[in-house]
C-alpha cells in the first residue's frame, strides 16, 4: 500500500506540475500577440469615397481653350485616380478627390496658369527705288506670347467669277480680293529665346491691266521664323516689286510690353 500511495502522489504532482506549465505557456504566447489597433484595418472603400472633396479652381491666364485643354491634361495624367473635367466658359477645372490630391492640383495650375509675356512689334518697311531710298514706313502690333496678330491694310478688288441670265437680267457672281499690305505675326517665347514666325504680304493691281472683270494683280509674300532679340532691330527680307525697279525692306523689332 505504501508503494501504491507514493506512486499515486507522483503521478498527482506530475499532473499538476504540468497543468500549470500549459498554463503558463499559454499566457506568454498571450501576451506576445500585438493588440490590433483600428489603424491597421483597411480602409473599407465607402469610408475612401467619403474622404473626397468638391474643388473648382479658376484659371487666372490661361483662358483660351488650347491652354485650358493643355492643363486639364497634365491634371489628368499627374493625378489618374481624381475625376477632372475643365469649363471654357468659365476658365475653370473642376474636380472631385481626396484633400491630397485637390492640394496637387493646386500647385500644378499655379506653376502652369501663369501671365503671357506680351511684346509690342514694330516693323519698319523701307521703300527704295534705283538703289535710292523713298521713305519708311512703320507698323506697329501687339502681340501675346503664343497668340496671333493679323495686320491688315488696304483694298478690296472684285473679281466676277462667275454669271447668271442674260442681257438685262444678268448677274455677276463677285468675289472680293483683299490687296494692300498684310502681316501675320506668331509669337513663342521660352526660357532663353524669342522665337517670331512672319508673313508679310505686299499685293497690288498692276499699272496695266486687262479690264474691269478680270483685274491684273501682283503679290509678293515674305514668310519666315526667326529668332529675337527683345530691342534689337533685325531684318527680315527685301520684297521685290513685280515689273517696277522699285523693292521694299522687311525689317521688325520686339519690345517687352509686359
């Protein structure tokens, strides 16, 4: 019986020496498992859709729809997850993402919506005749980096192009010319150059022509792309006049307005 009793003892104290060993290992593996804060979810995707915003951003220079169009795009390819759209008639984006987002189109449109230099030129047009000089003759436009500015002085020549009835109850089909002095000038500026691309057009009718329906003209065209220097006179050509003995130097100037 005593060895009966001591060996039931034994087994009794391995029982408990191991109960409480499971116990205690259960509580360490316990205690290293990290609380789950609710930092550390994800962020449902309603809960995404309630972070965005509403945001119309007004365009200060860029009002034409060329730049308007330019900067929707750069937008829309800095930020591809925002939805933007652009309004001409108001010069305006809207859009619709999260404040981040919003805050970077912010900053795009301020480095891009900003004021068109504007420059004043004057082209100086020099008569001459035999090698002697007449007189000159300046013309002067303003004209916005990027933008286009036609010049136009002169006439209008009809030319019948075509006819309907006959006798009493003709009628001419007339087609006006316009002759005279033309000048389109296309302003593009960059960091380290001002670039002017011109057409000067000289058109006229001739001395002798072969009637009243079908006028004699002539025309001279100078057209080109040159490189400015802001104050410093540059000429661009000498225009020949048809027939005549006579020829006209093209010469141009670019000063900074704005």
């Amino acid at each position: 019986m005593n060895l009966k009793c001591a060996a039931n003892q034994r087994l009794c104290l391995i029982s408990v020496c191991s109960t409480i060993l499971f116990v205690l290992t259960l509580t360490v593996f316990a205690g290293r498992v990290p609380a789950q804060s609710p930092a550390d979810d994800a962020t449902p995707p309603q809960a995404k859709a309630d972070q965005q915003m509403y945001q119309t951003l007004y365009l200060a220079n860029a009002t034409d729809q060329e730049s308007l169009n330019d900067i929707q795009t750069a937008l829309r390819n800095m930020i591809p997850h925002a939805k933007i759209y652009g309004v001409s008639s108001e010069a305006a984006i809207t859009m619709r993402g999260t404040p981040e987002e919003i805050a970077m189109a912010q900053k795009v449109i301020a480095d891009l919506d900003r004021p068109r230099r504007i420059y004043r030129l004057t082209y100086t047009i020099t008569d001459s005749e035999n090698g002697q000089v007449k007189g000159s003759q300046h013309y002067t436009l303003v004209v916005a980096s990027g933008d286009k500015t036609v010049f136009k002085q002169g006439g209008r020549v009809p030319i019948v192009t075509g006819s309907t009835g006959k006798d009493a109850s003709q009628t001419n089909q007339v087609q006006y010319l316009d002759v005279g002095l033309n000048i389109n000038a296309i302003l593009s500026t960059s960091t380290d150059a001002l670039t002017l691309h011109s057409k000067v057009e000289l058109s006229g009718l001739q001395t002798a022509g072969s009637g009243a329906r079908d006028p004699d003209l002539h025309q001279t065209v100078l057209e080109g792309t040159s490189e400015l220097v802001p104050g410093k006179p540059l000429v661009l050509g000498s225009l020949d006049s048809p027939a005549t003995s006579r020829h006209e130097d093209v010469e141009v100037v670019a000063e900074l307005v704005r």
